[in-house]
C-alpha cells in the first residue's frame, strides 16, 4: 500500500463520510496534483485542469454520504476527473476540431499521475536549497546561471543540487 494511503481504514472512511473535514482534506491533499497533472493531459489548459478537479472534489464532498464504496475514492476521483474533461472537449468541440480522447481514461495517464505524486512527495521532503533550485529550474524555467544570482550561488553549485535532488528522487521512487 502506499504510503499516501496507509492508515485509510474503516475509521478513516467512516469520518470522511461523516463529514470531517480532516478526512477531506487528506484525501485533497493526496490526490491534488496528481489529479490536476490527469486532467491536463487531456485538456492542455493549466486552469481549466484546476477547475476540473475542484468541481470534482466538490462532487466527492457533496455526495460522500452516497458513496456505496468508499474504498474506490481513487477510482472515483479518476473516473470522475476523466468525464469532466470529456464534457469539457464537448463543449469546444463547435470552436475548434476536438482533440480525440479515449474512450476509457488511459492506463498510461493515471500511473503517470500516480508517479508524479510520489515525485512532488519527494520533493517536499528535500533540503530547502535543493527544492529551491528544482522549482525555479523546472517550474520557473530559469538557467542555472539565474539561479545561482537570484540566490546567491555559484552556477555550479545550482548544478549540484539539481544533480543531487534528481538522484534522491530516483531512489526514493525506485526503492518505494
């Protein structure tokens, strides 16, 4: 089991139903970004990606009551996620040609979701000079030339912790 999941037992289930907002907020916080980075696979917009998972989450949260299942959250979640972005294709469909989309969500997309939030859980836990570098490099797009000035080290030095950050990310999501 991962270890995003551990500790997801009967109780958990029971609150979550039950309204708890601690038990939302973890499954929130688990599946976020990985949801998020699904959704954009198919729509290719940052912002209508967003907004698809927070109707999503909001669905989940008003229907949590409904749920004959619980222990498919994940899979309700990703189902869920997926016929937003069909809906939403269907909608600009009449702008523009529609890009194609599968008929069932890809296998594909959800384990590459599934790895990027063990990559982001990773990244989290890194030194903070070394999550400094791999944010401005990877999500800011900047050289390491620019962040080496903007932080006050040797280029060589972003070098090394970008290095250094990628070669802990791969172990730990090797060994996991």
């Amino acid at each position: 089991m991962p270890p995003e999941l551990q500790g997801w037992g009967p109780d958990f289930f029971d609150a979550f139903r039950n309204g708890e907002e601690q038990a939302f907020d973890r499954v929130f916080r688990t599946y976020h970004g990985p949801l998020t980075f699904f959704a954009f696979k198919y729509v290719q917009d940052e912002k209508q990606a967003e907004d698809i998972v927070q109707d999503c989450f909001a669905e989940l949260w008003e229907r949590r009551h409904k749920l004959s299942e619980v222990q498919s959250i994940r899979s309700y979640l990703y189902r869920c996620v997926y016929n937003h972005c069909a809906k939403f294709l269907d909608k600009i469909q009449q702008k523009r040609a529609r890009p194609e989309i599968p008929a069932e969500p890809e296998q594909t997309n959800i384990i590459e979701s599934e790895i990027m939030m063990q990559v982001l859980q990773v990244i989290e836990h890194l030194p903070s000079r070394m999550k400094q570098v791999l944010q401005m490099h990877y999500l800011e797009d900047k050289s390491l030339e620019e962040i080496g000035r903007e932080i006050g080290i040797d280029a060589e030095t972003a070098r090394s912790h970008r290095y250094r950050a990628i070669q802990l990310i791969r172990k730990t999501i090797i060994t996991s």
